[in-house]
C-alpha cells in the first residue's frame, strides 16, 4: 500500500486530545497553526472530530479520571490512526511522577506509537517528529 | 437517451469535470484563507491527497440511528451535485438544453440540502442534530430570497424558464448583470450561495468551533470523503449557476476564454473574501437579514426588472 501511504503522510488530520496535562502543550500544539509555523503546508489540518483523525495529539499523563474516557475516544477513531504523545508527560510523566491519581501502564489505556519529548516541547521539534511520522509512512 | 448525455453527465462538464475543478478550486479557497492570515497554505494538489486519503479510512457506523440513511445520503448528495452540475455545464457550455430548466436546479438544490439534513439527523449524534436542525433553519432563511432572484432573469428573459433561452436572451441583448434589477439580483445571490455553502458568515449548521462540523461529525472514510467532493464541487456549480442568470455566460473562443476564467475567479474570490472577513452570525441574525433585508431587496429587483430596468 505505498501509494496509500505516500498520499496518507501528505494530508495528515490531527485531533488534539488533552489527558490531564499542565495546558502548556496544549498552547504549544495551537502555536503549530500560527503564521509563523503554518504546519498547514505540510498538509496537515486541526480537526474537531475523532472520526475524522489520522493522528492523536495526546498530551498529559493519563490520570484515572481521563482514562476510560481517553479509551473511549481511541476506539471511537476511523482506522489507521496514530497517537503521538506530545511533551514528557505521556512518556515518563514529568513532574507528575509521582501523584497518587495518575494511572499504572499507560500502554493499557491508550497505544502511543511516537513521543515527541520536551516539557513543553517547542513547535520546531513537534514539527521534526510529525516529519518523522511522515518519513515511516513514507517507507 | 443519446450517448453524448452519458458524456456530458460523466466526464464534461459532470462528474470529472467538475469533481477535479472543484478539487482545484478548493486549493484556491485554502491558499487565499491562508495568504489572509500570512501563512504560506497548502500544496497545490492537497485536496486531491485528501480526497484520497479518505477513500482509504475505516467507515465507522454508528450503532444508533439509522444506519442505511447514514451510508446512502452523502452518495445521493454526490449524484444530485453531479447532475446539477452538467444541467448548468451544458447550457453553459454548449448552449444547449439537457431536458431541465431552472425549476429542476432549484429542487434539485433543495433536495441536496434535505440529504445534509437527513444525513446529519440519521446518526443520534447530539451535535450532528443541533446542526442538522441549523441547516433547516438556514434553508427557511436563504430558499425564498433565492427563488425570487432566479425570478428576475426569467422575467427578464421575457418569461423564458430554459437555462439555455435565459442564455441566449443575455447574448442578444447584453448581460443582465447591467441593469438595476441584474445587479441587486446578482449581490443578493452571492450571499444566498455563501449560505447554501455554509461558508462563513453563514457557516452556522457546520460551525467548526461549536458544533465540530455539524451534521458530518459522525462520518468517517468514504462517505466523509464524498462530502468534502460535494461541498467542493459546489465551489463549481454556484458560480457557474450566477455566471449564466446574470453575466451572460462563457464566449469559449479567443480572448473569451480568457474573460470566462476571470470571471469564474472573480466570483470564487469574492465568496473567499466574503468567508475571510466576516466572523460567523448567529442563526437569528442570518434570519432577520434573508428576511428583513434580503427579501424585500429581492422584490424591489423584481419589481424593477417588471418595469424593465
Ligand atoms: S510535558 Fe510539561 S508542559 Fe507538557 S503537559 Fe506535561 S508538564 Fe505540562
């Protein structure tokens, strides 16, 4: 399916998905559609629908309050969908560490195929792993 | 039937036709909203990648609703688009008459935005009914000042309902667009055409940041990807719609052509314009203009064009 792929890496929706985070990735995923990074260039286009989504912007630890939600979400995407974990709370939880609220195996809730860390990471790195992303779909 | 109406219906001006110009013009439309913003926008065939892209994805059905509904709106939609499309194309193109006049488009019109409606309101989805139940309102607004324009060129016409008489009157005795009553009749269309689109300050069924999309939140795969091509091809058809009632058409020879794709453009542009530099109104407000403003506008071109200005 490498024809498939090359025009999947060329138009890549993302839904943002906040799962417990301190907001600051939040506010740096939007910087991703300012003028000054225009990620729209590369085809890739802020969605408001799960459904519509290639890729999951994940960022936050996953406490247990947002867990069955952030599930829920997952299964509700339209196959292939990718989840990118953004900052270094989905990967080894920043200074959440060690709350009491967060849960056990991430893994379980949600399956992360890519981290971009940094706390927050800055735009010019998210954009380095999106094009990563698109290099493996590339082949 | 004869076989040149298969060619028309299917490749020009129908289905491919209008499908890859409206893909096109759909990257005009992302290019000029990012270039509003001072962003760069993008690649040239990004609409064609996303269309394609679509057709590749999972198609989730939703487990409430009605599910045959679901599937079958968005390809029903694309049929209607698609003959509106080459009954206009064809008189435009080759002034000539595919059996339906100007009655048939608005129907056919209407009942695209009935397939919205039912394909929005068939998934149970809270939003998608909230936006479906806007589209309805949306269409009580613009249908009756957009009836009442397309009176004035048949009037004008001398009581001509054929897409292809209302041509050849514009060409024996000058475009429409140049009198009183054209030109009232002209502005009020473009802003009907900006709310059957659903593009900005009319974008209230499909509000992007309320109600995610509206009526599509719920469609996934193909069927998303045939309404994306339908809201595109629509970009296509519109124009193409006012350019024949009111601008006298296309002279597809020599310098013409040149004329045909300005004019083409600059409508398109304006829309874009339109969409880029109006925040989006409320649904009250949409109704109080079509009906306080537009439509007594839309009599008085009537009355005009009555008495011949
Ligand atoms: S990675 Fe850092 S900035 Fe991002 S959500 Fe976690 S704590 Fe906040």
């Amino acid at each position: 399916m490498g024809w498939y792929n090359k025009r999947l890496a060329k138009s890549i929706w993302v839904f943002h998905m906040s799962a417990s985070p301190c907001n600051n990735c939040d506010i740096e995923i939007l910087d991703l559609l300012t003028p000054k990074y225009d990620i729209e260039r590369l085809g890739i286009k802020l969605v408001g629908s799960v459904r519509h989504a290639d890729v999951i912007l994940l960022s936050g630890v996953i406490n247990q309050k947002v867990a069955p939600r952030v599930k829920k979400i997952y299964e509700q995407a339209a196959k292939p969908c990718f989840v990118v974990g953004v900052g270094t709370c989905p990967s080894g939880g920043c200074c959440f560490n060690d709350s009491y609220n967060i849960v056990e195996k991430r893994e379980d809730v949600i399956p992360i195929d890519m981290y971009i860390p940094g706390c927050p990471p800055k735009p010019e790195a998210m954009i380095e792993g999106v094009a990563k992303l698109i290099g493996v779909l590339n082949g | 039937m004869k076989p040149e109406f298969v060619f028309y219906l299917l490749v020009f001006p129908g289905l491919l036709f209008t499908s890859v110009l409206g893909l096109l013009i759909g990257w005009v439309d992302r290019k000029v909203t990012a270039r509003f913003t001072y962003r760069v926008g993008p690649p040239l065939f990004q609409n064609f990648n996303d269309f394609f892209k679509l057709l590749g994805k999972e198609t989730i059905i939703v487990k409430e609703g009605v599910h045959s509904l679901f599937i079958v709106a968005p390809f029903i939609a694309f049929g209607v688009m698609v003959l509106i499309s080459a009954i206009i194309g064809t008189a435009l193109f080759y002034q000539y008459d595919l059996g339906a006049d100007i009655i048939v488009v608005m129907y056919l019109l209407m009942i695209y935005s009935v397939m919205i409606i039912l394909g929005g309101a068939s998934t149970g989805n809270v939003y998608s009914s909230v936006g479906a139940g806007r589209e309805i309102k949306l269409l009580l607004a613009d249908e009756l000042a957009f009836i009442l324009i397309c009176l004035v060129p048949i009037i004008k016409s001398g009581y001509q309902i054929k897409l292809d008489s209302i041509l050849m009157a514009q060409v024996t005795n000058g475009a429409f667009i140049g009198s009183f009553s054209g030109l009232i009749a002209f502005i009020i269309g473009i802003l009907c055409i900006q709310a059957k689109m659903a593009l900005t300050p009319f974008s209230i069924p499909e509000a992007e940041t309320e109600l995610v999309e509206g009526p599509l939140m719920e469609y996934s795969g193909p069927p998303l990807a045939f309404w994306k091509l339908n809201q595109l091809m629509m970009y296509v058809a519109f124009p193409f719609l006012l350019i024949l009632l009111f601008w006298g058409g296309f002279e597809l020879i020599g310098i013409g052509i040149l004329w045909a794709v300005l004019k083409y453009l600059s409508i398109v542009v304006l829309m874009i314009i339109i969409k880029n530099t109006n925040p989006r109104i409320r649904i009250d407000t949409a109704l109080h203009f079509f009906w306080k403003i537009a439509t007594p506008l839309a009599f008085i071109a009537i009355i005009l064009a009555v008495f011949g200005y």
